[in-house]
C-alpha cells in the first residue's frame, strides 16, 4: 500500500513493503526519486537490515548453525505495518516471523519513520531487541536519485561534500567484498566529486572518514538534494555498473560486506550493532528537496 506525507513545497509518496521512499515530487512536478526501470535497476530507495551488503557465499553462521541470506537483508522485501501518527508522518513496523526467523533468528523490532517539514523529509530508525539474547545488525539506506533533477546532463552534476574532508575509499574485491586494503579517496577542493558513468565501472564506490552532509547538485541547474545523516560512518555511491543509467544512489551505512573468502559467525562479524535484551539503538537522518 502507498502513503501519502503532502504540504506546499513536496508530495511525498511512501510504501508499506520496504517502508520505501518511492516517490518525492516538488510542487512544480520534479521528481526527485528513481523510479525504477529494469533496464539498470528496478530498486527506488530499499531499506538494508539486517546486514549491509553481501554475505561471502550467500551465507553465515550463528551458534553453529548455517543460514542463507541476501544482498542487503530481508527487510527490503518485507511488509511492515503502519500507522499515520499525524498529518504528515507515518510510522512502519516490522517484527520477526517465520520468513524471518529462518534466516535470522532472533526476535527483534525495526521501526522506520518519516516526517515531512516544510522542503525536508525527516528520517528515522529505530530497532529493538525483544529477545533474550544479543541481537546482531546493520543498517544501510539505498535511495536513487534522477541525475539531472532537471536541465543539462549526468556529467553536468556533482557531488559536493558540506566541509573540506580527506575519505578513505574502501577496498572491494571484483565482486564487492571487502579486501582489507582501503585507500585515500581524491575530492576536489576536499569537498567536490564531479559525476561521470565510468565513475561505476567497478560497481560500488564506499567511503569512511568522510563527513556525513552530501548534496547532489547541478551547473546546469538550481535544483538539489542535500542528505545529511550524522549517525552512519560509511557512505556508498552507486549506479548500474558500465551503463549510461540516469540516476545515483548515495548510500549511508551502519555496516560492510563480508570480506572477501571469508564465511561470517555472525556473534562476531564486525561493523555490526549489537544489542543486549531490552535494548534499542535509534538513527536519524534528513533529505532536504530543493
């Protein structure tokens, strides 16, 4: 089912499976949002729980026992209940069920929430161990965004980083697990990534120690998107790897992929929360629509 967050500025446009962004529009008729096409990539905005990318093998182990899990977790795929708190924000829920405990077991709450102010989305998360024992996750955002937003073209538009910075590009082997070898990641100025497709050829650009404001901008035109989220020190940049694909995801993580030839024991498996019986972990972040 799709929800609808509206005031003057945006109309907001929000699914049940998933708790998906699928659509973010200003009231001039921009659409912010990748609307999915097949042809590069059918996703639009997926929420990643319990893991942030691949698993080495499709698989891990917890307490002796092997379990199958894919890309970015189950969460995506999964419906959530809702509820429409006020006028312009809704909240969605998701708890274990059997299609979840086979492949994760452990009992657990997601919440995921949005308000709509003025030309900001507000975001927030928030998960909760209802099992006696530690719960292990991750937690990633994935929104696509058309590129350009308006007039001129892909290579017109950029990445601008809010303060001068000095990332490390994470190591990912050919096939997007990690190698343990990561390197300085150039920005112009410190702040500035000019798009270009080859950017992608490798896949997956992932960087840390980068600073957690980004905004997709233009030279050809004044319309924008600026993301902050303060509480997720990874930051991914993707599009369909060697395409022409009109859109960029930018991508803040809580978590990393399996390294490469290596199985995770989930009770050990690093870049995870882990939370003790009771408790809950909660992040926020924001998507301003200029």
């Amino acid at each position: 089912m799709i929800y609808t967050l509206k005031n003057e500025f945006l109309t907001v446009q929000l699914s049940d499976k998933g708790a998906e962004i699928v659509s973010v529009k200003s009231a001039d008729g921009c659409e912010y949002i990748w609307q999915g096409d097949a042809k590069y990539w059918a996703g639009q905005a997926p929420l990643m729980f319990p893991i942030c990318g691949r698993l080495f093998g499709g698989k891990y182990t917890y307490d002796g026992t092997d379990y199958e899990m894919t890309i970015h977790g189950f969460a995506r795929h999964s419906v959530f209940s809702s509820e429409k708190t006020c006028e312009n924000r809704i909240r969605f829920t998701l708890t274990e069920n059997a299609e979840t405990l086979a492949v994760y077991p452990f009992k657990f709450e997601l919440s995921v929430e949005y308000c709509l102010s003025d030309k900001t989305l507000f975001g927030g998360i928030t998960v909760k161990n209802t099992d006696e024992k530690v719960l292990p996750f991750a937690v990633g955002l994935h929104p696509g965004f058309n590129v350009p937003l308006s007039e001129g073209g892909f290579e017109d538009c950029y990445i601008e980083f809010s303060e001068p910075c000095s990332p490390d590009k994470i190591g990912l082997s050919d096939t997007c697990f990690l190698t343990g070898k990561n390197e300085a990641f150039y920005l112009e100025g410190g702040k500035r990534l000019s798009l270009r497709h080859s950017l992608f050829d490798n896949d997956a650009i992932f960087l840390a120690r980068n600073c957690t404001e980004v905004c997709l901008r233009s030279e050809k035109s004044d319309r924008y998107v600026r993301f902050t989220a303060e509480d997720f020190p990874y930051l991914g940049l993707w599009h369909a790897p060697r395409t022409d694909a009109p859109y960029v995801c930018i991508e803040p993580w809580c978590g990393l992929p399996s390294y490469d030839g290596e199985i995770d024991d989930f009770s050990k498996k690093r870049d995870l929360f882990r939370l003790v019986a009771g408790d809950k972990k909660e992040l926020s972040y924001s998507l301003m629509f200029g």
